[in-house]
C-alpha cells in the first residue's frame, strides 16, 4: 500500500489522486500547505504537473546556476584584468619617462629633426598615461 498523504497543518486533508503531489505554501500569514491544484502526468510515477516534476525543478536550478556562476566568473576576470592593467601602468610610464630622457641626452629633442618624431610621440604618451 501507498504511504497516505495529508496536506494542511491542523485541518489535514487526503491526497486528491488526481493532482499533482507537491506541497505548496499557502501563501497566508500563518503557515499552511495545501496540495497543488494541477493535474499530474509527469516526472517519477507520473505523481508531478510539469511545474513540479523533480527533473524540470532540476534542471531549472542548474541552469540558474550556471548563469550565475558564468556571471561571477565574468566579473572576477574583469577585475582581475584591471588589477594587471592598473599594475602595468607604473613601469610603462617609467620606461617612456627614460626613452625621453634618453631621446633628450642623445639631442633628438629638438623640434625640427628627423629623429624628433619619436621624442614627439614619446612625450604625448607620457601625457596622455599622466591623465594630462
């Protein structure tokens, strides 16, 4: 024999065999769960609706937790790509501050050179990481 199912609280009400077996909150203020009023058909002994039936219930939730999980990873790579771009940013501007103060001890820092297209490009760099 079957197990019998009671819903409710305090006014215990037999399984209707016709619906689906889940216990749902009645949604009141004070607890009470009655059984879902749809009909059955679906998941093991076909004792479940569709909404119900333990493998779309399943199935749901994994999907929802890939989502998220596919969010926080997406989050925690952008982060991380900030902190290596905000750590690379100090050595790149030493190193520009050193090819012009190198491009300045060779005397190609004079406007009208050939060789002062570097030192033009190497200063505007140097501006542009400073915020200027």
């Amino acid at each position: 024999m079957a197990e019998e199912r009671l819903y409710g609280l305090f006014l215990k009400a037999k399984e209707n065999e016709t619906r689906c077996i889940e216990r749902i909150h009645g949604g009141g203020r004070w607890p009470s769960f009655h059984q879902c009023h749809r009909k059955r058909g679906h998941g093991k002994d076909g004792l479940y609706c569709k909404i119900h039936d333990p493998e779309v219930v399943k199935a749901k939730a994994e999907a929802k937790d890939k989502a998220w999980h596919t969010k926080w990873d997406y989050e925690r790579s952008k982060e991380e790509l900030s902190r290596l771009e905000h750590e690379a940013h100090q050595p790149m501007l030493e190193a520009l501050k050193n090819v012009k103060k190198n491009l300045e001890l060779q005397g190609l820092d004079v406007p009208g050179l050939v060789g002062n297209i570097g030192y033009q490009e190497v200063c505007a760099a140097i501006a542009k990481a400073e915020g200027k």
